[in-house]
C-alpha cells in the first residue's frame, strides 16, 4: 500500500477537521526530519525524555503528534519493505497451515496503516483485530479510517482478557522500547498464540535518542536481547531478514518444547551474540563513567 505525500495531509485534514496548511506544515517537517513533530510536541506537554510517568501516559492519550509521525513514517520505503515481508511470512504460515480462516493481531498499530494494508491482503484468509491505547488520538483516527474504507476490524480494548491460544499470528511493530515492561507483552503473546502460531515484530530498544523521546531509558539494557527475551518465553526465532532494513522484521515462532540443539543455534549466532555483548560492554563503560 503505497501512500502519496498529498494522500497523507488529504486523510489528517479530512478525519482531524485541522486545516489543510497546518496539516501541510507538519507532514512536510516529519518527513523531513524524523521524530521532530513528537519530540516537539513532547516538551509542550512536560514530557520527561526517556521516563514513563504520568505526563507521558497523558501525551500518548490526547497528543496528535502521533499521527504526523505514524502516517509519514507508513510513506517511508524502509517501513513498506517491513510490511512485504510480513505479508510474505503471513502467506508462508497460510500456506503450511492449509485451514480455514486465520486469527492476526495487530498490537499497538496506532493510525492502523498496518491493519488497512494487511486487510486489503487477507479479508478473506483472516479475521484482523486491532489494539492500541482506548481513546486515544491514534484510536480515534484510525477508527476513522476503518469506517471510511467499511473495513470490518475487530477491535480490542483490554488485550488482558484475550483468549489464550486464539491468535495465529501476532505483529507488534515499534512498540517494545517504549513500554514500561515489556517483558509482560512478550509473555503474554506466548499466552495469546496458538501453538505454532508466530509473532513478528521489531523493536528499538537501542534507539533512546533526543528525536524519540518516548523510548525509554530503563530498556537499553534490553537492547540486542530481543531473540533471547523471547526464547525464555517458548517464542523461537524462525526468520529475519539480513538486507536493508536489517533484522526487520524478526519472526518467532510458539513451540512448546524448544531443543537443546536449536537454543544453542541462537547462543552460537554471532549476528546475534557479537551486537549483544558490544552493547553490554558499552553499558558497563557508561556506568562506570557514570553517565548512566
């Protein structure tokens, strides 16, 4: 699903009631400069960079800067790249699965550019559920968007009361780095997923930058962990790609009983291992210098 520049600030305009200049103005300064709108915005609303408290719990609610951010950052080659590959591993899991309908969810998807394309994909292969914050501003847009396309979504508000083992496939897409446990998410989408049933997500851990002030501080220590963070939860990597955008997106798949043999497969993995031990080194480093 391709999106044009003019298509963007037409949609923000159309589903906002904002006015189609201001609009202009914003998308031309995301596009131009990543995670400037959020950021920006963040210091109006007295958002501590990098730490989750009450004022960035209240920013993810009633801010519109997500929007700017997540409609360009759905334009982006890099992002279009992520969601073909994931379409392409959905067709694969099809494929092997030879059943009726299957269960995706798409967990955090905000404006829900991802649901819109996966939809167009698989209406009639899958059931699609959507969840991100209740009553946020991104909810309420994308909501919007649905209905204008007379998409038929299934929304979820309280992914704690899903269903264990309902869901097939599960994407979580940028989401991790900015949770104040994500440990918890992980566990839960073992709990969620049928067994066989696979995530794919990416994540930023590392990325805790001025541009991305919502990208927590606590989580650097999980950065580069992400295939070991799931393996502990019975979730074992299957797939990432190694071209541009690099290990974007990782599939995990649900087993019940991972092997000796394949866990020493992801522990002998230097594209894995060799990231993983610079950053805990680095860590260390920055600790003892104490600039953590």
């Amino acid at each position: 699903m391709k999106i044009k520049f003019e298509e963007v600030v037409q949609e923000i305009t159309e589903l906002t009631g904002m006015s189609e200049e201001y609009v202009k103005d914003m998308v031309w300064e995301e596009a131009l400069d990543r995670g400037s709108v959020v950021s920006k915005e963040a210091k109006k609303w007295f958002v501590h960079p990098h730490i989750y408290d009450e004022n960035m719990e209240k920013f993810y609610v009633e801010s519109d800067a997500f929007i700017f951010e997540l409609m360009v950052e759905s334009c982006r080659e890099g992002k279009q790249i992520v969601v073909e590959r994931i379409k392409e591993r959905i067709e694969n899991y099809i494929k092997m699965k030879c059943s009726e309908k299957i269960n995706i969810l798409l967990f955090g998807d905000g404006v829900g550019s991802d649901t819109i394309s996966l939809y167009q994909t698989f209406q009639d292969k899958a059931e699609i559920f959507y969840y991100d914050i209740p009553g946020s501003k991104t909810y309420e847009f994308a909501v919007k968007r649905f209905k204008k396309r007379d998409m038929k979504i299934n929304f979820l508000t309280d992914y704690y009361n899903i269903h264990n083992k309902f869901f097939d496939v599960v994407i979580c897409l940028e989401v991790l780095e900015h949770l104040p446990d994500p440990l918890a998410l992980i566990k839960k989408f073992n709990e969620v997923l049928k067994d066989g049933g696979i995530c794919l997500i990416t994540e930023s851990f590392e990325a805790v930058l001025p541009e991305f002030p919502t990208h927590l501080k606590k989580n650097l220590k999980y950065a580069y962990q992400t295939p070991f963070l799931f393996l502990k939860n019975n979730l074992y990597l299957t797939y990432y790609p190694r071209s541009f955008p690099y290990k974007r997106p990782m599939e995990f798949k649900k087993i019940k009983n991972i092997s000796i043999k394949e866990r020493l497969r992801l522990y002998t993995n230097s594209e894995l291992i060799i990231p993983l031990i610079r950053n805990y080194l680095k860590l260390i480093f920055k600790k003892a210098l104490g600039k953590i």
